[in-house]
C-alpha cells in the first residue's frame, strides 16, 4: 500500500532543514534503494521556500508508513511540528501502472 507523507516544518526553522538536509537526503536514497520510496519533495510556503515535505511511500500499513517517518532525519531533528500519513491511490502517471 502506498502512504502520503505531509510532514509540515515549524515556523521559522529553514536553518535547521538546511542544516539537517544532507543526511535527509541520504536517507532518502536508502529507502529508495530498497523501493520503498516512490516519489519525494519539499513544500515551498508563499515565499517558495521549503517549508515541508511530502514523501510517497511504500509500506505494509499504517504503522510501517510511521516508523519511515520517525526515522527520517528531519523528524529525529525536530523540524516538523505535524506529519501527516494517509494511505494514497497513485493513479494518473505512476511509472509502475
């Protein structure tokens, strides 16, 4: 089952997402090498600058799909103040319909 991500940073923490970006980054090519990644990016504010993220994984349930996010290196930093998780229907343009 697919599960949308919508983790949401708290105000006025930019500098701790760029500071917190390259091991971010690394670990999402890790679960992308293991295919549980499927698509991933940061939402930009009024000002388009980040202010979230929203990763599509895949996961077994729920609780799978939470346990990725805790472990995201943006969440042990305490960037977000809200994540979001609701299972997601890929329909239009997914690479692997």
């Amino acid at each position: 089952m697919l599960y949308a991500l919508m983790c949401k940073d708290k105000p006025g923490s930019l500098d701790l997402r760029m500071a917190t970006r390259p091991t971010h980054v690394e670990y999402l090519k890790s679960i992308e090498a293991s295919g549980v990644l499927k698509m991933a990016g940061p939402l930009l504010g009024d000002d388009e600058k980040p202010m979230g993220s929203l990763l599509v994984v895949s996961a077994a349930d729920k609780g799978e799909a939470e346990a990725i996010a805790a472990a995201d290196p943006y969440a042990i930093a305490g960037l977000f103040a809200s994540t979001e998780i609701r299972a997601f229907n890929w329909v239009f343009k997914n690479p692997e319909a």
